[in-house]
C-alpha cells in the first residue's frame, strides 16, 4: 500500500461523522448511498481487489493503526463513532473489511490505494415479509411486456419498465395442457421436461403445430425467460389440441388425470394452466375438482363470449381458479365472459409472446386465454416460496394480494358480479 502516511499525519484528525463531499461522492470508487436509500452513515465496505490475501489486508491496516490510531474491533450498533475511527475484522473469503467514522482524509487515502477497488457505504438489513421478490428490467421496447410492468404495479400508467415476482417457479411443475410447445423456443431453454405428452397423437412429442401456436404463446406468457411471469418453473407440456385448433373434452380430461398421476410421483408443488372451454360439461368440472384435491392450482380462462362465467367448462367448475381479461385501460374487455364466478382479472389484451414459427419468433393475441397463464405463472411462482401451501393457501393469496377496485367497467348493472380484482405478482 503506497500511503504517504508520514505526509499525512499532521493534516488528518480523526472526526466522527463527518459529512461527505460532492467531490468525494464523484469518485468511481466511492459508492455512497445515503440516508434516503437506506444508506448507514459513518460505515462503510472496504473492499480489496481480486486474489489479494489477507496478510496484505493486515498489513495495510496495522500501518494504518500504527499511525492514526485507529482502532480494530467489532463495531457497535448503537452510537458507532464513540470510540472514533474503528476498522473490523476481515470479512472471510470476500476480503471486505467494515470501517467506521472514517474522516474524508482517510476514505481519499483508502480510494488511492491501488489494492482497493471500492469503498461502499453500508446498508440496513432488516427482517422483511418481503425475502423473496425478484426484480427484472424488461427488454426494450418495454411496452411489448406492458402485462408484465401492469401486473406489479398499483396502476396502469406510467409503467415504468421493471416487473418483480414473489419468488422465481424454482421446484415447481407447470402443466400446461394446450395445443403444445415449440420445445426448442428461446424462451424455454432447459426447462421443459420430459414427462410431457401428446395426448391427441399418443406419443410423448407435444410439439405445437397449431398455425397460430396458442400452446407456445400460453406456455410463453406464464413461464418464458423474457416473456413470462414465472421464468425459471419448470415447463410439462401436455399436448390436448390439434393443428385444427379444436380437441376433445377426453384428451382434456386425460390430461388433466395425468398430472395428478404425476404430482404424486414427483411430489412436487404444481399448477395446471387450462387456456381452453367448451360447453357445460360435468365431467370436465369433477377433473378439475380432483385436480384440486390432489393439490394442484387450476387456472382457467373464463371465456371470450361475453357472457356468464357458467356458460362453458371448464370455466364453471367450482374449483377452478377462473380468469376474466383486461385491457391496457383496466377495463374489462370487450369479449371476456365474466359474472360472480370469475376470480380475478389479469391482462388478456396485445400480450406478447412466444410464437412456435421459429425458435426465436414472437407474436401477440388477446383472450382470456393469455390472461389465465399470468395467473398460472404467479402461483407457481408463489409455490417455490411456499411449497407446501394448499390450494386455497393460494387462491387467498391471489384474491387477497390482488390489486383491488381498479376495473373501471363493473357496477351499476355492467358486467354484473364480477368481482373487481386484478392480478397482482409481487404481493407478499
């Protein structure tokens, strides 16, 4: 350490909590936080550079005591400049040492040092309910992800380009029983496993060969790297639609039987996404009932036929967690079915996603149908916190956590009993 103490040693006095200056705070080196950002005055990290050893640590350190008795010790929490300027212990294996109430002198003379490559100021730590959010800056153009930045935010404008998560879908199973996955899409890198199947070809390659690809688009919006709102849950795609866009009530139910045969040999928490209906049927309904008692969350779209909940199956079933759609306004949109029976709202309007015409191509759709996986996704990743939640554990925290009074269109005779909740994602 090349310290020109002997120079120094006359002009520096030991002040404690000392304010910083503009100038020091320009230094690259130097990282102050301040009080507004939960910044601890008068206590900071050093930190060395890479590969340097503690024994070079000490050694700066002793000269530095030796010469501006400065003390070493544990740093009192309470009123920490009493004693003056104390560095602590070493910080194992990080080489950080913590100081306190150095003078500015002192911190100029630590950021010259071309052995540290950074001085930052200390921060609070408290107990949080909070341990486990996850945020992400959006790709740009960040209006393309507009149900992302929506969904973790109290209104819809300004969005502001970030989207936070409780938790990150790590531990959990994501069926999505669909029209399929275009497997090797960017967006699902690593994450699809194999115990996915092909219930309307009996074969175990779910692959997507619906022209519009709804699968891959409603795999993408619960669980893409970039697109989705649960990115690291792991992805069991079940194959139960055809290239014509329609399916059987059968293969639906068989796919739903099948992840329940699944949850109990994985032993796994786990989530079924259903973006598809058909008319009443109670078969389907008493699926989704043994869905749930097996503890699976079901989401399920509600319906783009504007009208009652009650109208088609799955949505019906008592069960499932039913989604309605809004737009970009918060309003409810123009084709989403709804009534008491719907759980909750989510963004179904221009939502962009994976497309399953390349393996790195995007597309958009609108339907309840993109509004049930942003559910899905959130729950899912709910469950890599809390792993041994219920299903109701869950759909309380949905309903509860739930961004509340903010469709405009419901009431006074307009949607009626539809209750008037939106999806909220970073609740905790």
């Amino acid at each position: 350490m090349k310290l020109a103490i002997c120079c120094l040693v006359l002009m520096l006095t030991l002040r404690a909590c000392v304010a910083v200056s503009a100038s020091l705070k320009l230094n690259p080196k130097f990282q102050y936080l301040g009080v507004g950002y939960n910044g601890i005055e008068n206590r900071y990290l050093v930190i060395f550079r890479t590969g340097f050893t503690k024994v070079g640590a000490d050694m700066h350190f002793n000269k530095l005591k030796s010469t501006m008795n400065i003390q070493q010790g544990h740093i009192p929490k309470d009123n920490p400049c009493a004693s003056g300027t104390i560095i602590s212990e070493l910080i194992p294996h990080d080489m950080i040492y913590i100081i306190s109430c150095p003078s500015e002198q002192i911190l100029r003379l630590l950021l010259n040092d071309n052995d540290i490559t950074r001085i930052v100021q200390d921060t609070v730590v408290s107990t949080q309910q909070c341990s486990n959010i996850n945020a992400y800056t959006l790709p740009n153009p960040s209006s393309l992800y507009w149900n992302l930045d929506r969904i973790n935010q109290e209104n819809p404008n300004p969005v502001d380009g970030f989207y936070s998560v409780l938790g990150n879908g790590m531990g959990v199973d994501l069926y999505v029983i669909d029209s399929g996955i275009r497997s090797q899409h960017d967006e699902f890198t690593n994450r699809i496993d194999s115990a996915g199947y092909n219930f309307v070809d009996g074969n175990s390659s779910p692959e997507d060969d619906m022209p519009s690809g709804h699968g891959t688009l409603v795999s993408g919006i619960a669980a893409g790297t970039n697109t989705g709102v649960c990115k690291m849950v792991t992805i069991i795609p079940f194959k139960a639609i055809g290239a014509d866009g329609t399916g059987s009530a059968g293969d639906l139910i068989a796919a739903i039987r099948k992840a329940i045969d699944l949850k109990a040999t994985r032993n796994r928490p786990a989530v079924i996404n259903i973006s598809l209906g058909t008319v009443p049927y109670a078969q389907l309904d008493v699926a989704v009932k043994s869905a749930v008692k097996s503890g699976i969350f079901v989401s399920v779209g509600a319906g783009n036929f504007k009208k009652l909940w009650a109208k088609q199956s799955p949505a019906r079933a008592p069960k499932a967690f039913t989604v309605a759609s809004v737009g970009k306004d918060d309003n409810l949109s123009w084709f989403s079915n709804f009534g008491a029976g719907v759980d909750i709202a989510a963004p179904g309007e221009d939502i962009y996603s994976a497309s399953n015409a390349c393996d790195n191509c995007y597309t958009n759709g609108y339907g309840t149908s993109y509004a049930a996986p942003q559910v899905a996704g959130v729950a899912a990743c709910y469950l890599s916190v809390y792993p041994t939640a219920t299903v109701p554990q869950v759909e309380a925290y949905l309903r509860n956590g739930s961004w509340k009074d903010k469709i405009g269109n419901i009431g006074g005779g307009v949607n009626p009993g539809t209750p008037n909740r939106i999806l909220r994602s970073n609740k905790c």
